[in-house]
C-alpha cells in the first residue's frame, strides 16, 4: 500500500472529478466553442470548467493556498507560499482534432519547491503521480526511468521549434506533460522544450526527478519562458552535447 499525502489525495480526487467532464466533452468535440488566444494556443469551455472544477475541489480543504493557473492566472490568497499550479488540458489542439491524448497537469509548490506532482491521462485511465523523496507511480506501480545507455537506441521528444540537434530518434506528441510523465515511466527517454510554462512542466519535472531521472534547474526562469532538458540519468549528457543552441 502507497502512503500518500492529504495533498496529493485531494489533487487525485479533484483530478478524477474534472475528468468526467473532459471526457464527455472529447466525445462532442465538434460542438465545443472554440477561442484563439495566440497564433497556435487554442482555448475551449471545456479548458475553463475544468479548471474551475480543479479549483474547487482543491479550494475545499485548503482555503488559504494561492493558484498559478493556465486560463485565470495568479490568484493569490491568504498563504502565498503554498501554490496550486494547474493546467486543466496540456494537448489541447489533440483535444480538438480527436486525437486521444492529453492529460490534466496539477502540481504544488511548497516554499518554491515541488512537493507534489499529478498528470493525469482521462482516456487510457493512467494516472502519473509524486512526492518529494517519497517516488513517482504509475496508477500504483512504481516508476523508473530508462536505462539505457546507448544514445542511438534512445527515443527523445521535442517542441523542434528553435532548436538544432544531431541525429536524435524523435518524437513530439503535443502533450508536454504527458511527454515528462513518459520520461518518467521509460517510455521515452528524453525531452526538451523551448519557451514553455510552468504548468506545462511543474508536475513533470518531480515525476522525473523522482523517477531517477535529472531535470534542469528551472526555479529561476519565468513562468512563460522555460527552456527545459530532461532525460535518463544515464543518457542527460550525452543528449546535452548533441543539443546545439538550445
């Protein structure tokens, strides 16, 4: 049996709860109302009921942390060191073209660290999880990362955009979160990410870390303009020295 936290109990039930509705809406996609907030970064009433659910439920027992959310933003409470950081959809274009794969994203940061992380993937029902020192699981199943230790046997995954790099067997999902928690599980064994945010990668990176993996130090960079790097303990920098002007 996985002790967990009250923190992270409450990030699962809420994450579960916001799941019913993500689920009953991918299945009407084509009637959701749809809004462009920037050249690619699209927005659905699906996105903002999730995470005013997520919101919610997490409001319930801890009424005084603060949110950094992808839709309504910063929203500061009474205890500022205590921080929900939220995406309701990471893969929201997948979302909209049917495409079945991206998840609910909800970390917490504690006195600017991570102490809990959640991706949550509603439609193959896989549930991502951590805790400061305490591991990273799989719907109960510990995790481990990759051990491979030969590069071209490796599988990375990148945004592409702005960055040069070698012969690297590529992947890019449109899910960063989902793409961290694959980190994670050894699925893939790499990830780099240009100018992302951090709710994008907040659950993510403690999945890994936690996982056996290493993460860049991304505790100083805004929360808008990330260059994140990612990989197997093993193969990090090895995949560093075939990065260029990354």
């Amino acid at each position: 049996m996985i002790s967990i936290s009250s923190n992270l109990n409450l990030m699962i039930k809420a994450a579960e709860k916001a799941s019913k509705t993500v689920i009953r809406d991918f299945g009407e996609v084509e009637k959701l109302q749809v809004s462009k907030k920037g050249p690619r970064d699209f927005v659905t009433k699906t996105d903002k009921l999730v995470e005013k659910i997520i919101i919610d439920e997490l409001s319930k027992n801890k009424k005084n942390y603060s949110f950094l959310s992808e839709e309504i933003g910063s929203i500061k409470n009474k205890d500022k060191e205590n921080i929900w950081i939220i995406d309701p959809i990471d893969g929201t274009t997948n979302f909209l073209h049917g495409i079945p794969h991206f998840a609910i994203s909800i970390a917490l940061e504690s006195n600017k660290q991570i102490i809990s992380g959640l991706i949550y993937d509603p439609i193959k029902d896989e549930m991502f999880f951590a805790e400061k020192n305490k591991g990273a699981y799989l719907n109960n199943h510990r995790l481990r990362v990759s051990n491979k230790n030969s590069i071209e046997d490796c599988l990375f995954s990148s945004n592409h955009e702005g960055v040069k790099f070698s012969d690297l067997n590529m992947r890019y999902g449109g899910c960063a979160a989902l793409d961290l928690a694959y980190v994670a599980c050894g699925r893939l064994d790499g990830f780099f990410h240009n100018k992302i945010n951090i709710w994008d990668v907040a659950a993510g990176t403690l999945l890994i870390e936690e996982a056996g993996g290493i993460v860049n130090n991304i505790k100083e960079y805004k929360s808008n303009n990330i260059d994140i790097k990612a990989a197997s303990s093993i193969i990090y920098d090895e995949m560093l020295n075939n990065l260029k002007n990354f």
